[in-house]
C-alpha cells in the first residue's frame, strides 16, 4: 500500500489499511509516537457520540484498555434500558482508531461495539443492529452494500458587510463570498486524518442572514464504502466539525429547517452493491442492471417507514414540502432532485473524450467509471439516526431482492427528468407520498415493521421505541398550524437546532 498521499498518520506510519488495523499495530503507534491518552467513544440514543477518557499508565493498562474497554451505564444512554440491570461493556474496534485532532495531549480516539453482562453484542445498539442488517443482506443477495452521505449544514457566524452573497445563491460560492471556506477546508483535513474517505466540498445553496448572523451553507460529500464504515465516518465527522466550531467560535448546525423560505439540509445517502470489486448495479455498458432496479424498488417499497429513522422530529416535515428540491412523492428518475430515488449523471461515456479536449495536449484514455454510479436515496435529514437509517437502507436493498415483483414495481414509479412536467401526470396521479409528520411515520413504521424485524435484524423492542417516541410528538398538524406564526416556527427551531 502507498502510504505517502494518505492523509490518516496512522494509516502512513502502520503502512496498512485501516481495515487491517490489530491491537499490536496500535500499541506499536503509540509506544512510538509517545502517546498519552485513549478516548473512547461510543454513540448514544440522541444520535452523538459519547467520551470516555484513559490515561496511558503502562503497556499493561493500555492493553486492558484495548481488549477489555470498559463498563458503561446503558440507562443513561438509552431510554428504553431499566436502571436496575443496565451495565453494559464498550468494546473499541481498532479499524475505526485516530489521532485526535483537537487535544494537545497526544490521543488516539477509537469507536466502540457495545455488549452485554455475558459478553454478547447488545442487540438494541444501533451499530448492532446495522451490523445485523449488513449480514441479512449478504446471506440473500450475496453482495456487500457500500453508502456514503452528503452531509449538509450551516455555519453561523456575525455578519459582515464586505462581499454579501446573494440570498439563496450561494450554491459552489468562493471566497471572498463565502465565509466559511478556511472554516470547511480545516473540517476536510481533520476528517481525512481521522479516516474520513472524502469526494468533496464546496458551499450550498443556503446563504441568509438572520438578526445579526450570517448563514452559510456547506456540504461535505464522502466516497462510497462498507455500509458499517460509512456510519462510522459520519458520526466522526460530525462530532469533528461541532468541536472545531466550537474552537473557532461559530455555531453550526445539522437541523432540517432554519427557516421558512431557505434551503433546508438534507443527508442524503448514496448507495451500491458491490459483488467482489464489480458494481453490480450497473451493466457493461454503464446502464443500469436488474439488481439496481430491485434495490431502488426496495427503497420505494420502505420510504414511508424510512422516514422514521432519518427523519426523526417534527422540523423534518417542514423540509419535506411540495415543489422544492426535497423529495415527497416515492417515486425515482434520473438526474431530477425533486425525486425520493435519484439516479446521478455517472460517466457512461465521453469521459476520455472530454478530458482530451479539455486537454489538447493529452490523448483520448477510456478509464472504467462504472464504480462511480450510486443511487441516491434524498429525503434524510441532519435528525437522522446514522446506523438505523443505514441499517435500514440495507433492510430496504435486500427487501427489493424478495420481492416478487420488484422489476415491474420499480419501473411503473419511474418519472422523467422534469417531475412536474405533463408527460409524468399520469405517473404523478398514482404515487403515494413520504409522511408529513413525526405521527404518520410512526404508524408507517407500524405498518411495515415486519420487514425490519424479519431475519432478526430490528429488534421489536426498539421499533416499539422507535414508534412511541415519534408518536409522542402528536405533530400530525403542526405544518398547517404554524402558517404565519414565525416566533413559533423559531421557538421549533430552537429546540432542535442541535438535533442528530
């Protein structure tokens, strides 16, 4: 392996994939490189991820540390674990290890699988139950699933007067217009060192100003990936971007809706099914294949109970309306982001042609860009659970493949380019749509839970939760009730504006 473009240090210096990582590589890295501490992180039911602090003593504890981890209290945690029996261990996963980019004592920071008193995998952890759903998954299909997400969100900052970007227009901006560029790129690099498989960055759409505050909006978009590592570098760049916000004195957010009349965020997730290297989503000529049309004929099928994992409070819905680029009819096409299931342009053909014209200079090359083909799923937002939304996208890519009919099902929601356009109104008459509140989503999830507890991959008593706590939210007319009344559209805001 070439270790020296690799942004991860610990990737460079092992000279191994992080999907190699042992416990001796990282008690090698940190004997060698005179580390101090251990982090360990674990996520909880809020969506964060949680901090456990060791000091290295000796060799001895250190690899306690790494083999053992260490008891937590579940109760605390997560609501559904009763006080009385909630001890649970955390347990580090050396492939997710990194040197943490913010303390100044040197620290390598790991994620952690939790388990039980008897040392089984706790089957009501979220990242337990993705694991879970990954399996199913190969033992139907016989493909792995890779995803990545576009993780949206604002940055919030004092205005300023010198070089205003234009209300809504800030799509791809560059400095000086956009603020928030040095702020974005810092975030890039930290989440590349902390083995973040990034695609890109740039600036979003949503560009206001509020009172006294600017608000830009900014993407960073991964590289596909094992379904289970893709969660993993989620989480982490998250919890990377909030803390160097915090360094550098901004806010920022991950909520759904700001406010009324602005681009709301979404995290929208890309997805494929990888049979050895092969994306078998797409055929020899970069069409796509059947096992494409059965996957996104199981995300059709699941959208309205998906909903109930990637978007899990009542300002989801306010992004979630008609006639913006936020899906609401379950339907899928090519290209078009008013769809639920978008088909992104994938570099069928002319890719060598247009870089030899691009470049005079250079001859026409064919490269083989059929891994570059996803399908994107684009109602989730920034509420999402990561892992039970992953988990259920593969849930959802696996029913496709037990359907009877899913072929014939998946081509009859098909629309053309333009959603709206008149040649799709017959198609548009006979769509069923996403839910429109935290309510129906619950009893959608209801509905179709069978699907998600089939092969043991949900526990039933986490989709009680699940279902419980949304229907709590008694949201059903929450949209229609805050029509003009803007002091309450804040006061939602407000409240989940660190949602996720």
């Amino acid at each position: 392996m070439d270790k020296t473009l690799h942004p991860d240090p610990l990737v460079r210096f092992l000279e191994k994939p992080r999907a190699a990582f042992t416990r001796a590589d990282l008690i090698r890295y940190i004997r060698e490189n005179a580390i101090e501490m251990i982090n360990l992180h674990y996520p909880g039911a809020d969506g964060r991820l949680k901090t456990l602090n060791f000091v290295i003593n000796d060799e001895a504890y250190l690899e306690s540390i790494l083999t053992c981890g260490e008891r937590v209290d579940g109760s605390s945690l997560f609501p559904y674990i009763e006080a009385g029996a909630s001890d649970l261990y955390v347990v580090p996963r050396y492939r997710t290890a990194f040197r943490n980019p913010f303390s100044e004592i040197p620290t390598v920071d790991l994620l952690c699988s939790y388990y039980t008193k008897d040392g089984s995998p706790f089957d009501m952890a979220p990242e337990q139950t993705l694991r879970r759903a990954h399996e199913a998954l190969r033992r139907v299909t016989g493909f792995n699933f890779h995803a990545m997400g576009e993780l949206e969100f604002y940055v919030v900052s004092p205005r300023e007067e010198l070089f205003q970007t234009d209300d809504q227009r800030g799509y791809h901006e560059s400095t000086p217009f956009n603020k928030g560029a040095e702020f974005r790129a810092r975030a890039m690099q930290y989440i590349a060192q902390a083995g973040g498989e990034i695609k890109y960055g740039h600036s979003e759409v949503g560009n206001f100003t509020l009172g006294d505050r600017i608000y830009e909006q900014n993407e960073i978009e991964f590289l596909p990936t094992d379904v289970e590592a893709a969660a993993d570098q989620l989480m982490v760049a998250k919890w990377i971007i909030r803390t160097l916000a915090y360094q550098y004195g901004v806010d920022v957010t991950f909520a759904p809706k700001i406010t009324v009349g602005k681009a709301g965020s979404g995290l929208h997730i890309h997805t494929r099914l990888m049979d050895g290297c092969r994306n078998a989503m797409v055929n020899d000529d970069g069409s796509l294949s059947e096992n494409a049309l059965k996957a996104i004929a199981g995300y059709l099928a699941l959208a309205p109970s998906l909903t109930a994992f990637g978007n899990t409070n009542p300002t989801s819905y306010f992004r979630l309306v008609p006639h913006q680029e936020a899906p609401t009819n379950i339907c899928w096409g090519d290209r078009n982001r008013s769809v639920l299931i978008r088909v992104p342009l994938g570099w069928s053909s002319g890719t060598g042609q247009m870089a030899g014209d691009a470049n005079p200079l250079e001859e026409p090359v064919k490269i083989d860009t059929r891994l570059k083909q996803t399908v994107e799923f684009r109602c989730p937002d920034g509420s999402a659970d990561i892992y039970l939304l992953l988990a259920g996208l593969t849930v959802a890519a696996r029913h496709g493949f037990e359907m009877g009919n899913a072929i014939r099902y998946a081509r009859e929601r098909y629309v053309d380019v333009n959603i709206f356009d008149d040649r799709n109104k017959e198609v548009l008459d006979r769509l069923s749509h996403l839910p429109a509140s935290c309510e129906e989503s619950a009893r959608r999830l209801e509905e179709q839970r069978a699907v998600y507890e089939s092969h043991g991959v949900f526990p039933p008593r986490l989709i009680d939760g699940l279902v419980a706590r949304l229907a709590a939210f008694r949201d059903r007319d929450l949209r229609r009730e805050c029509i003009g009344n803007d002091t309450r559209i804040q006061e939602l805001v407000k409240t989940w504006f660190y949602c996720g």
